[in-house]
C-alpha cells in the first residue's frame, strides 16, 4: 500500500466538549511519548512506563497542576494509529481539556484533523478502507442492529469476504495463465465448467451484497416514515400520539402544518424518522403551496409514506389523494391508516382485514401501527449480517459485475485465456478499490468527510 510519510504529532480530545465525568486526549506521532512526559508527573513517567497499561499522574503548566490524570501509552505499532499513541484521561469540562490541549501545542503537536487518527490507521494498514467505513458507521449508527453490524464489519467481516473473493479469482487467473504459458501446443486443459461456475458464484454474491445498498442505509441513517393526507385527517394528532407527546400543533383550522416536523422515534432498537407533513389539498396561499411542494419531495425519499384517512368520511375517502400523488411522484410504498374511528357510529360492514383502524384522539389501534412499522422496518432491513454496504462499495460492486459477466461471455464465445485474464485482472483491481489498497485522495476524502475530530 502507498503511504505517507507521518512525521508530526497529532492532538485532540475524543470526547465531546462540555460538562462531563471525565474527557479523553488523544496524542499519536513520533513524538508523542517525548511530549506527554514533559507533562504528567506521576510515580511512573511515559517514557518508563509500560505500554499499554493505566497510570495515574498529574497534568503539569511549569509548576502548576492542571488536573488529576490517568494515562495509557501504547508505542508503535501496537496502537491505534499504529504510530506511538498516549491517552490521557482528564476530568471532563471545557478549561481542563483545553489546558492540556494548548500544552501539547506549545510542545509542537498540531490539533488533528476530522478521522486524522484513523487516517493514520488506515495509511499505516491497521485497517482496510472497509473497516474505515464501519468506524464512521458505529459513530453515526441509527439504529442498535446499524450499530452491531458495523461492528462486525470492523472486525473484517468484509475484509474477509473480499480476501475470499480475491482468492477465488487469483485461483482462476492463476489456471488460465497456466494455460497461457502452454499456448504454444493450443491445449484447454482447464475445465470451462468449473471456471465458469467459480465466476458465476461470484458474480451471485456480488449481486447479492450490492442489492443489501439500500437495507444498510435504513441501518445507517434510519427509516423515515411520512405521514400523509388530507387536511385535518388528524396527521399530526397520529404523530403525536406516536412519538407519545404533544410535538405538533393539533388544530381543525385546515392548513395548521405548513412545513413538516421531523422527530425520531425507536421501536425495539432500529430508529424511524416521523415526518409529519402539510396536508394536502387545492390551495392559494403561497406558504402552504410550498409546503405541498415539499411534501411531494418528502414521499419520494421516504422508505414507507403512512397515509391519515378521516374514516368517518368513509374507507376510500384518500383514494383519490393515493391516486394523485402517484400520478405526481410515481409509485410509492405506503399504508392506509384509518383514523378517528372513535366517531363510527355502528361497524363498518366493509372493513378489510388490511384496514388499521386507529384513533390518534383515544390512543385506540396505536400500539398496532407502531407494531406494523416496526415489521416494515425489519424487512427493510433484511439480508444484512455482518456488512454495512455503502454507496461506493455498491458501486465497485456492481463493476465487479460488470468485468466478470464479460468473463463468462468471453467463455461462451470460446475467446483464448489471455482475453479472458484482461477482464479478471481488471476485476482484482476493483476488489483493491473496496479495500482502499489503492487509494484516490478525493476517495479518502469523501470516507473522511463523515469523521469527527479526535476520531
Ligand atoms: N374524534 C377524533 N378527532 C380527531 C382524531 N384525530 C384528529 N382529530 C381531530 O381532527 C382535527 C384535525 O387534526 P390534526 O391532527 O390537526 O389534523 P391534520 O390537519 O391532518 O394534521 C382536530 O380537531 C383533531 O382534534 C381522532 O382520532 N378522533
Ligand atoms: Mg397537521
């Protein structure tokens, strides 16, 4: 892997600033340990002390005590970064840790840049760029499968997969090379079945994971759930009585919700993004056009649109509301919600067994949509097991696919091993682009852009 050359030392707190129990600095570089101990005072000093195990010690200015501090060193490579690394653990609050902060500086380390640290990790192949990505993923997780997914992941779980991957295909490389090589005597001894299968299995797989894209990003970023309808459907008296609380402003004046609200609510570790939006109707005022507008925009990034209708108004009283949003949007994934059925008088003799009814007023048939989003949710999220697919791996994925499809033409039409070998080398190097083994800057700098400093 192409590296570069690390030659300073880096500062920042891994903790968020503010009021808290204790806060994390992090300091990585060659002179990290030369820094720290010109700093802590403690019966055993950084440089002596063994790597990889607490000390207790005190922050020193000059003379004057700082804080009360405990500290790690881990020397290089065993680290982190795999350069040498000192963490010290300070009490938490805003003047200590900058304290401590502005001492290192003034020793000649620089405050790190957003994912500095893991990009030293990276650069020094702690980890592959896929491991990168599931760091990023267990900072953002939205979700407690999100979160334990991209754990996996850190742990190799793609790595692996790739590793095996590009096993297979050196395998077959390897067989039509040995081909090549007895070219001379115009001999196929390797078996086109078996090669063809090898190729075929991979590109299935490679399918499989890239088609996992969008259940990754329900567990990355969340489900978002839109709640649509007719005015005074009682859109936002649902949100509320979801989310469990009086967020949105309840009012039989029609055109109340102009903009949309946005809270998060969890059900059984996955997190679900309610959007409450304006209702939709004919209008002339500007601002609630507007608001319509951005309704249409919110339905066509949602994962599942939950359409209020007013029952009393009849079962099929949104139909025409259904019929012209997928005229305006096109098709969407939603779900009728039958709303207010406190105000049925009698059964309705038509009721279907897909028809909820609810009442955001009583609490009635609540506890029944959030079980149903809750399913909706799930199998969003199936096929996902240890492997949090992103945009840019789906991506190579899908020209993986692409340079191994021409493998197999190559093999139907009988074309000579060389040709073939062309297309399998091309795809060795997508799987090198998975793994960041050969990098592009603006690449490393899209994977970074989602780190926080200190990370
Ligand atoms: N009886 C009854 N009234 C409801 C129910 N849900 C909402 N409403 C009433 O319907 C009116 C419009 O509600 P709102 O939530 O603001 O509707 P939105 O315009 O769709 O957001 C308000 O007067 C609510 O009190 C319900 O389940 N039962
Ligand atoms: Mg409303």
């Amino acid at each position: 892997m192409t590296t570069l050359p690390t030659s300073d030392t880096i500062c920042a707190r891994a903790t968020p600033p503010g009021i808290a129990g204790l806060a994390v600095i992090r300091l990585s570089g060659p002179d990290a340990i030369a820094i720290a101990d010109r700093h802590i005072n403690g019966r055993v000093s950084p440089n002596e002390a063994m790597a990889r195990t607490v000390h207790q010690g005190w922050w020193m200015d000059g003379d004057v005590r700082i804080d009360e501090i405990t500290y790690v060193v881990f020397t290089a490579p065993k680290s982190y970064t795999g350069e040498h690394v000192v963490e010290v653990s300070c009490h938490g609050g805003y003047f200590v840790t900058e304290q401590i902060l502005t001492s290192l500086i003034g020793d000649g380390a620089r405050l790190a840049e957003p994912g500095e640290f893991t990009k030293r990790a990276f650069m020094n192949g702690k980890m592959d760029l896929t491991q990168v990505e599931a760091v990023a993923d267990i900072l953002h997780a939205e979700s407690r499968v999100g979160a334990r997914t991209a754990a996996k992941q850190l742990a190799g779980g793609f790595t692996r997969r790739l590793t095996e991957t590009r096993e297979k295909l050196i395998g077959v490389l390897g067989l039509l090379e040995l081909e090549l090589d007895f070219s001379e005597e115009d001999v196929e001894f390797v078996d086109r079945t078996h090669l063809r299968n090898s190729v075929q299995e991979i590109i299935n797989a490679s399918i499989n994971l890239a088609g996992t894209a969008s259940s990754a990003e329900v567990l990355r970023s969340g489900f978002t759930c839109a709640v649509v309808g007719f005015p005074n459907a009682g859109k936002s008296s649902l949100f509320n009585a979801l989310l469990s609380r009086e967020r949105a402003i309840v009012s039989d004046v029609e055109g109340t919700t102009r903009d949309y609200i946005e809270e998060t609510i969890h059900l059984h570790g996955f997190s679900v993004r309610l959007i409450d939006t304006a209702g939709l109707r004919t209008s002339s005022d500007a601002i609630e056009v507007q608001g319509m507008v951005l309704t249409r925009s919110i339905i066509e990034q949602a994962n599942l649109v939950v359409i209020v209708n007013d029952v009393s108004q009849g079962l099929h009283a949104s139909a025409s509301l259904v019929d012209e949003l997928t005229r305006q949007v096109g098709p969407f994934d939603a779900v009728v919600v039958q709303n207010k059925s406190d105000l049925l008088q009698s059964e309705l003799s038509d009721v279907g067994t897909n028809d909820l009814l609810v009442s955001a007023k009583t609490g009635s048939g609540i506890d029944e949509l959030r079980d149903l989003l809750y399913d909706r949710v799930k199998v969003s999220a199936e096929g996902i097991s240890d492997v949090l697919v992103n945009a840019r791996q789906a991506q190579l994925l899908q020209q993986l696919v692409v340079c191994l499809r021409s493998v197999i033409t190559g093999m139907d039409e009988g074309l000579s091993s060389d040709y073939l070998a062309v297309d399998l080398r091309a795809a060795l190097r997508i799987l090198g682009d998975v793994t960041g083994e050969v990098w592009d800057p603006d690449v490393l700098e899209h994977v970074f852009s989602r780190f926080c400093i200190g990370k």
